[in-house]
C-alpha cells in the first residue's frame, strides 16, 4: 500500500498564490473557510445504498477492493436515507419504483446530489419506449450527474463521483446552507403514474377534451 505523504493529503485545500516554506509543507495550508468546509465534504459523501437493476452490479464492484470507493471517503454506503448525502440512481426505474425514489430523495437531508448512473436512470436506456419505464430520472427529481453506457464500468462511476466532487467545490457555505429544502410531492401511480405538479394541466386538458366530446355528440344528433 502507497502510503500518500501529507501535502497530497492536503491537496486541493491550499488557496494557490500563498508560498509555503519546504519544511513545513505538509504541516501548514492556508485556506479559506469554504475551501476548508467544501475540502471535508468533497471527501466523505456518502452514498445511499440501493440498487435498481443490472448497473448496481457495478456499482457493487466500484465499492469492493479492485477499485475501491474508500479512496475517496465514499465507502460508507447508508442504508437509510437520513444518513446519505447522495443518491446513486444505478438501474431501470420502473414506475412502480419511481415515487418510492422520489420519497427518499426528500428524506436526504441537505445538502443532497443525485447521480443518474448509466442509460436507464439518464433516459430510459434500452426500455424507454417500455409501457413500465420512466425515461429518465430527471423528469421527477434534480439530477447532478449524468454517466453514460450500459452499463458504465466502475471507472466510469469513479469519473462521476470525481465530477461531483468538483461540483462540491465551486459551492459557497451561504449557497449551500441557505439552499430552501423542496418537498417534492411524490408521483401517483395509477393506470399510469402521474406527477402532483402537473395536475393543474391534467385537469384543463381532461376538461378541453371533455368539452369536445360534449360538442361532437350534439352536433351528430343534429
Ligand atoms: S443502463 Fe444497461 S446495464 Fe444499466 S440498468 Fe439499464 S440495461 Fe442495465
């Protein structure tokens, strides 16, 4: 095992323009209080542990030894989403699974990511024309991340959460802790499934077609 010595363990806190002297490098950064707080979170995201079809296969082996998740502080998969700072959407989301993905999105406290991991979860992949199958998990919930393939290796994975991490780091403290906590109301599944939000428009297009029904039955019996 490499054993990484202290300025890479440092790495990425240091605020660049500062010189600091060969023998206390390692030791001593000088850093801003967002880069500080970003620098801790960017490196221990912990992910929800689910998975909803054949990409979660991967990403079983992204977390074992071969590519190893702990690299990044991530290894820590939660199993109840009050514990978990991001969603790894990994599969085919059925609409029987969809406001179930939706409730425990809005159990994850803030701040929260999701990750669309492969073709499934990005837009329906091979399924998309399916009569069972959403066509992309963005039209329900705010994706982060997108990775592509089917399935995406593990090392497309790890590219993913590298990405994230980034995001992570452009964020401010304000940004983050005054971000508003969005109830997002869970779709309904029926006949088909059919999102709270869009009710309003559901209505007036059932009540135009209605209408039309209404006019066509009398003008025949004209
Ligand atoms: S993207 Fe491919 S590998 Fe991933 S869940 Fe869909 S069919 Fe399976």
């Amino acid at each position: 095992m490499v054993r990484r010595e202290g300025k890479d363990r440092l790495e990425g806190l240091q605020v660049p323009g500062y010189d600091i002297p060969d023998e206390v490098k390692g030791h001593v950064v000088i850093t801003t209080l967002n880069r500080l707080y970003n620098w801790g979170r960017r490196n221990s995201i912990w992910p929800m542990m689910f998975g909803l079809a054949c990409c979660a296969i991967e990403m079983i082996a992204t977390a074992a030894s071969r590519f190893d998740l702990a690299r990044f502080g991530m290894e820590v998969m939660r199993p109840s989403p009050r514990q978990a700072d991001v969603m790894i959407v990994s599969g085919t989301v059925t609409k029987r699974m969809m406001p179930l993905i939706v409730r425990l999105y809005n159990q994850m406290p803030l701040p929260k990511y999701v990750i669309a991991m492969g073709a499934c979860a990005s837009g329906g992949g091979p399924f998309k024309e399916g009569y069972n199958v959403i066509s992309g998990v963005d039209k329900y919930i705010p994706v982060d991340v997108y990775i592509p393939g089917c399935p995406p290796t593990p090392e497309a994975l790890l590219y993913g959460l590298m990405k994230l991490q980034q995001k992570i780091e452009k964020q401010s403290l304000k940004e983050v802790y005054l971000q508003k906590d969005e109830y997002i109301p869970e779709p309904v599944l029926g006949p088909d499934i059919m999102d709270p939000r869009d009710f309003p428009l559901i209505r007036e297009y059932t009540m135009k077609k209605l209408e039309e029904m209404r006019e066509s039955a009398v003008s025949s019996e004209q």
